[in-house]
C-alpha cells in the first residue's frame, strides 16, 4: 500500500500531506451506469478517493463500504491539509462557524480522536475547506467509532490533476453491487411510501364485520407499526374509536351516563358504608 506519503509542518501551524505526481488513487461509486466503460467526474467538483492497493481482502472491503472501484492517477502535486493530525484540525476549529466546529468534534475525532464519517457531514466540511483555498484534506489512519480503522483517504477540491486509469472491480462483481444498491434503494422507497399512506377509516359503507361498522373502527398505531416505531407508546395505550353517526352518539353518551351513575352508585354505597363503619366505632 503506498500510504508513505511525506507530511511537512506550514507556517500557519498546520500539518500537511504532499501527494505527488503519479500518485495512484482508487475512486468507488454505487451509481455507474454499466456500459460507460468509464467513471466520469465533474471538473467543477469536490471528490473523495482512497489509496490504491490491490490487496484483494481490502478490495473486497472497500467494494462492500464503497462500491465498483476504478483506479486513478495524479498528474500534478498535491498539498492536503492533514485532518488525522491534531495541529490541522486545531487550525480549522479556531476560526470555524459553530457548525464547522460540531462536525470537527463528532465526525473528525477533533476531541476523541475517533473518525465517525457521515456522508451528509463529510460534504459540509469538504465544501467549507475548498472555499477557504485549501486544495483538499488528506487522513491515513484513525480509529473509528466501532473499534475499526479508517480507510486511508484524500478529498480533492481541484480535480482538474487527476486522470482516470482503469476500473478494477470485475464485472461480474459490478454487477452484483449494482443490484444489491437497487434493492436496498428500493426497499427504502417502499418503507417511505408505507408511512406516508393514510390510515383506514371505516364508514357504514365499507364491506367490514358488524362490530367494526357499528362503532366505525379505526386500526391504532400500535396494531400496524412501522419497524421504525416499535418501542414509541400509542396514545393512551387504547384502540381509537370514532363516533360518526347519531345513533352511535347516543350509545355512546348513553353508556357513559350509565358508567358515570354506575361510579357515583358505588362511591355513594361506599360512603354510607364508610359512615357506619365510623358510628359503630364511635358509639
């Protein structure tokens, strides 16, 4: 693996990685579309590559974290700022917005020292350290947060000196990577769409047992819950029912006058009972 690239300590404090010309660099996506015979990049854009190694386990990894990988070159010298050192990222916390600073600390070990990479994250500070001039950020080796290490990697702001070689990932292997990225895409799609659908509201219409249409029943969340929600409480812990009718009314309030006076019967026996039980003692 050719990870020994040299690092050099700038006046501004910072540390830095110097890539040079004729760098090999591995690039993956989950998106080529078969058939292009290459990967193709926007000029204008931001890129994250890994160092090359034909190691064929850290292929295999890399392929399953990544997806179909394809070999690139440098054709001029790069200077990265070095984000695995504690000078680099001290150098960007100070004079960061706070949300550049939040990132640095839960994505970028700034305090802990752990590399936890979240896509979203990794775009927001890529973009902020291409504006500021740099031309990318570079990270050999840090401890993630679930006990692993870190692929080495490098994030280009200028591309314009990278040129494509080859893709390394089999066809056959491409393939598979493909079709498990629109499974999964897929299933995502359909958990969507089945939250997004409206719950059932049974009317006298609907071809529904007697019991369901005489009090217009109402499925509650927790008889058809979503993987997402299975320890959220329902609402009172009941099954919601909707009176929509005035028969149904009147059996409703009827059965709650009828439960109130039950109540008041009872607490008015307990009382004269209460009453007693005090005179006799008493007396």
């Amino acid at each position: 693996m050719t990870t020994n690239i040299p690092e050099m300590r700038e006046n501004d404090g910072a540390i830095y990685y110097t890539i040079p010309t004729g760098y090999p660099l591995f690039k993956a996506t989950k998106t080529y579309i078969p058939g292009s015979k290459r990967i193709t990049l926007d000029p204008k854009g931001f890129y994250f590559f890994g160092v090359k190694n034909e190691d064929p386990v850290y292929i295999e990894s890399y392929e399953k974290e990544y997806g179909i990988i394809f070999e690139f070159i440098t054709t001029q010298p790069y200077k990265l700022l070095a984000l695995d050192k504690t000078e680099s990222k001290q150098k960007l916390y100070d004079n960061a917005p706070n949300e550049i600073q939040v990132i640095l600390e839960n994505n970028y070990g700034f305090r802990s020292g752990v590399r936890n990479s979240n896509a979203k994250s990794d775009h927001t500070l890529s973009k902020y350290i291409c504006n500021l001039g740099y031309q990318g950020y570079a990270i050999k080796y840090m401890p993630t947060d679930f006990g692993g290490v870190f692929h080495p990697e490098f994030m280009i702001c200028d591309i314009s000196g990278i040129d494509y070689v080859k893709q390394v990932t089999s066809d056959e292997r491409m393939h598979e990577i493909l079709e498990e990225e629109y499974s999964r895409k897929y299933a995502k799609e359909l958990k969507e769409q089945y939250k997004k659908k409206p719950r059932y509201n049974y009317n006298d219409n609907d071809d529904h047992d007697d019991e369901d249409k005489e009090n217009n029943f109402i499925p509650n969340k927790t008889l058809f819950m979503d993987d997402d929600d299975e320890n959220e409480p329902s609402k009172g812990g009941r099954i919601t029912r909707h009176v929509s009718n005035k028969r149904n009314k009147r059996n409703f309030l009827r059965k709650t006058r009828k439960t109130k006076k039950t109540r008041k019967t009872k607490k008015t026996r307990k009382t004269k009972k209460n009453k007693k039980m005090i005179s006799k003692n008493i007396y």
